[in-house]
C-alpha cells in the first residue's frame, strides 16, 4: 500500500457525506459553529460561491457577501467540523470557474442570472 492510498484512507473517515452539490455562482447559507463563553450556536453567513478550490478533504469555497457597503470574502473548508450546514438557496447561471470579476461591480451589477436546470 504506497503512502497516498494510506493517506486517502485517513481522510475518507472525515470527509462529509450530507453537503449538497455546489457549484460557482450558487447563493448558499454556511451555518458556522462560534462558541462564545460556555455556548455554542450556529451563525449563518448567506453569499455567492465565487471560487472553489482542491477536492478531497481540502476542498474549500469562497462565499462573498456585501455588508454594510463593503464586500467581505470568506473561505470555508467544507469538511470542517465547524461547519454545521450548508444549504443551496439559489443556483446562479456562471460561465467561468472563478467569479473574481464580481469584486470590482457595484450594486445590482453584481446579480447573477438564475439557473433552473440544476435542483436546489
């Protein structure tokens, strides 16, 4: 058995089953776990997929939101553990794989159009 078998091994026992099929330019809510004081609760953070990276157990989004007038992006490594759910509220109809082009638009010029071959 030569060392990547080994180590896919390892990771199968961590790799999330239940995460639905994510594609670029989808409108997810990302429920995080924050532990604050003695408390755990899980905060949702709702935005665009505009990037997605590696696969496996490294496999990571990057969800943009604009709030407050300023655009925030943060990476979220799907198979965490601190990453209780992860819903798919809209697929959005992207034709490249990295929508890094959205940064620079402002206001409803950052729509996508909806797509409705793809189930939610």
């Amino acid at each position: 058995m030569n060392a990547e078998a080994i180590i896919r091994s390892i990771e199968s026992e961590y790799i999330k089953d239940d995460l639905p099929k994510i594609y670029v330019g989808d409108t997810v809510r990302v429920g995080m776990r924050i532990v604050e004081g003695g408390k755990e609760r899980i905060q949702p953070y709702e935005g665009t997929v505009i990037a997605m990276r590696n696969g496996g157990i490294n496999e990571t989004i990057t969800v943009r939101r604009v709030f407050q007038g300023i655009g925030v992006e943060r990476v979220f490594l799907l198979h965490a553990p601190r990453v209780a759910t992860i819903t798919v509220i809209r697929r959005g109809r992207a034709r490249r794989a990295k929508l890094y082009y959205l940064r620079d638009r402002v206001g409803k010029a950052t729509r996508l159009k909806q797509r409705f071959d793809r189930a939610l």
